[in-house]
C-alpha cells in the first residue's frame, strides 16, 4: 500500500515548490515530508521548521492506495507518495 498526499496548485506556494525554471528540483518542493513528525525536535533547522509549520495551512487530500487500485493526479498538483510497507 501506499500513502498518497495532493494539494491543487493553488496551494504549492505554502509546500516550498522550487519555481526557478533553472534549478535542477525545478517544480519539486523543498521540504522534507517524512520530518513532520520531528517538527518539535530543537535540532531541526529553523527554516525548515517555518516552512513544514507554513505547509500545515495547504489545503491537502489524504489516501492510501492497495495494490490494483489507481488514482488519477491532475496536472499540476502536488503530490507526495510514501510507502506503508516493504516492497
């Protein structure tokens, strides 16, 4: 199974979303989803924090798909993909 997290591209201005046509992670976001649940750790660097906090606010659906099932991403969305188990 996999975990998957969509915002529409209104909200891609509060997920770090690199817009410089010219850096190499071009339309990728610059925060790092899989720290969210150290966000309070003092060790984690202050922009990082204000960014993941900023993030908080989007506008964000959540769902897990099983092996078989598909979800259609429109274009442009932003879209975060984990997996919930070793493949």
């Amino acid at each position: 199974a996999k975990r998957y997290i969509l915002s529409p591209p209104k909200e891609c201005t509060k997920l770090g979303i690199v817009t410089g046509r010219g850096n190499p992670i071009f339309r990728h976001s610059m925060l790092n989803f899989g720290h969210l649940n150290e966000i309070h750790n003092p060790e984690m660097p202050a922009a990082e924090r204000e960014w993941l906090e900023r993030s908080g606010d989007a506008m964000a659906l959540d769902t897990v798909l099983k092996a078989g099932e598909v979800l259609y991403i429109p274009s442009h969305w932003f879209h975060y993909i984990t997996s919930l188990q070793k493949s």
